[in-house]
C-alpha cells in the first residue's frame, strides 16, 4: 500500500512541475509577443499619437491576419519572423 501512495505522490508532483512550466512558458510568451508604442499603427503604419493600432478595423484586421498565420503554419505568427 505504501508503494502505491508513493507512486500517487509522484504523479501528483510531476503533474504540478508539468503546470507550472506551461504558465511559466506562456509568461514568458506574452513578454516576448507584447506590443509597444512606435508611433506607428502596428497593421498599416500609418503615424498616431497614442496606442498600438490608429483604429478598431485595423486591430480587427491585424487580429484576423495573425489568426490566419497561425492557422497556415500551425504556431503564434511572431514565431515566424
């Protein structure tokens, strides 16, 4: 009986380590695909003053391009370039 505890021990460590990598690694996935003001819209570069994008259709738009990649090459667009 003793035997097998250890085995649901074990198991139940191994899957804790497996959770926290994956959120670790999704963490360090958000930092790295985060956006930053450049003064440009990140979709058709035109000049703004504030943001990542000069208008909702051109987030849109940048959203549905990025679905797309992902879809074609089967991971995060970034991972592309």
């Amino acid at each position: 009986m003793s035997n097998y505890a250890d085995e649901v021990d074990l198991s139940a460590n191994l899957e804790e380590t497996i959770k926290e990598l994956s959120i670790q690694g999704i963490r360090q996935q958000a930092r790295a695909n985060s956006w930053t003001y450049t003064g440009k819209c990140h979709y058709c570069e035109e000049p703004i003053g504030t943001g990542i994008y000069c208008d909702a259709d051109c987030a849109a738009w940048h959203r549905e391009e990025q679905a797309a990649q992902a879809r074609k090459y089967g991971r995060h667009p970034s991972d592309l370039e």
